[in-house]
C-alpha cells in the first residue's frame, strides 16, 4: 500500500527525510511525497493558488497513484488532505494529519497567517522572507527548529513564486473557510484516520485537536512536547505510531 506525504508551508518535501528513513527502517519503502504548486514544486501556468485549486491538484495525484493509498498530511498539506476527504473519501484506505484543529469552529489563524492576510503586510512579509540570502534563510528555518540537513534546502525552494502561492492561499482561506470545511468533513463518512497530535505545536493548539478526534471517527496519536515539525523532533516515535496505525487497519 502506498504512502503518500504531502508536506505545507514553506516547505518542500525535504521536511519528511527523518521520517521517511524512519519508515525504511521500519520497512515501509512505498513512499510518494508530493509536493504542491509553488511549494517545492512548479506553478502551472495561469495558477491561482486557492484551496480549492490545490485540492484539485491533490485529488488528481492521488488518483494517479494504482489502489487506495494511506495518506499523510503535514501543515497546509493536512488542509488539502481534509479538503480531499470533503470530496473524494473514497480515493484514501486511510488518512493521518497534523493540525486537526484547524477544523475546530474555534480556530483563529496564527498571528503570521493573519500578517499574509492582509494586504499590504503580506506583499511586505513574502518579500523580506524571499530577499534575503540564502544562508540568513536557513538560519531562519534553523531558528524554528529545524536541523540543518533540513532547512538548507527548504530555504533554497522558498521564492517569490512560493509567496505569492503563501499570500493567495491564506487569503482565500481566512474564516470562516476553514470552519465551513470542518463542517463539511465531519458531516462525510470518513476512511480510517488518524489524529497526530503535536502537543506543543504554537500554530495549531492540542487543545483545539484533541476533540475533534471522536467527530472524526479517528485515533489518536500524542506526540507529547513535539512542536510543529515533529517529523524532525521525534522521528522514530512518530514513525512507530504511523506504522502501528497502519498496520492495525484492515
């Protein structure tokens, strides 16, 4: 059964190469990490980076791939994972996702989201984030955790093209879209799932997955103290409670 990985922003699929020798290690080897539009990957020409777009984009990958596929979704990338399950359920044997709280009705959009949001700010925040060099954006993406092996080349894909994807993608998905998707996804029958519950993640509060998780139909999987990129924090204990999911599915 193919896993299929689909990491957020700003990030390229780099962000899963702790994990993913995890999982060799575990001997899971069928795995597609699939990078969006902008984000690692090329824009389309005329690409209008909404998240319906980039739902789009991923329920075309998906049904690229042969059999139903064990899906994974990190950041943005759990966002198309859960627009995804809205339309097209039947495309996952299962699916596992970080900030399931974005799905809350009492999700408020992070202080940076809000920065993107607005406009004028936001064209101001893409900028600097892609002006400076390549070394200062590294030590920025090592500023927030993240190793270096990791950050240098996700620093190397963030670029004008990722920003204006950063600002036409939040601003299409200021509230109340994400309560209406929340909606949406609670009221489908859903495929097997699986929470993955960064405790610590400051963008996304535990507080505001952990009861979406019985809506859901989902189990849980704490990652007590990881933050938002948990798939570099704890690698091994987050790979054993992907692989124990799945192999516990039927």
């Amino acid at each position: 059964m193919t896993k299929v990985f689909v990491h957020g922003n700003p990030e390229t699929d780099a962000v899963w190469a702790l994990l993913v020798e995890s999982l060799e290690r575990h001997g899971v080897d069928d795995i597609v990490l699939l990078s969006a539009p902008g984000f690692g990957a090329p824009t389309p020409d005329g690409w209008e980076p909404t998240p319906a777009n980039y739902v789009a984009w991923l329920v075309d990958a998906v049904r690229s791939i042969d059999g139903p596929v064990d899906v994974v979704g990190h950041d943005w990338g759990a966002g198309h994972v859960f627009g995804l399950l809205a339309t097209e359920p039947g495309l996952v044997r299962s699916w596992a996702a970080d900030c399931v709280g974005l799905l809350h009705p009492d999700y408020v959009w992070h202080d940076m989201a809000q920065v993107w949001q607005t406009p004028g700010a936001g064209e101001e925040a893409v900028t600097a984030m892609v002006a400076v060099s390549p070394d200062d954006r590294t030590a920025a993406y090592e500023a927030l955790g993240l190793p270096n092996r990791l950050a240098a080349p996700m620093a190397a894909g963030c670029d004008a093209e990722m920003g204006r994807c950063i600002l036409g993608l939040y601003r299409a998905a200021a509230q109340p879209a994400l309560v209406e998707l929340g909606r949406r996804v609670v009221a489908t029958p859903l495929p097997n799932g699986l929470v993955i519950d960064a405790t610590a993640d400051p963008y996304v509060a535990s507080e505001l997955a952990r009861p979406m998780i019985e809506p859901l139909g989902a189990a849980h999987l704490p990652l007590e103290g990881n933050g938002h990129w948990w798939m570099a924090e704890d690698p091994d204990s987050a790979a054993a409670g992907l692989v124990d999911f799945w192999n516990g599915l039927p």
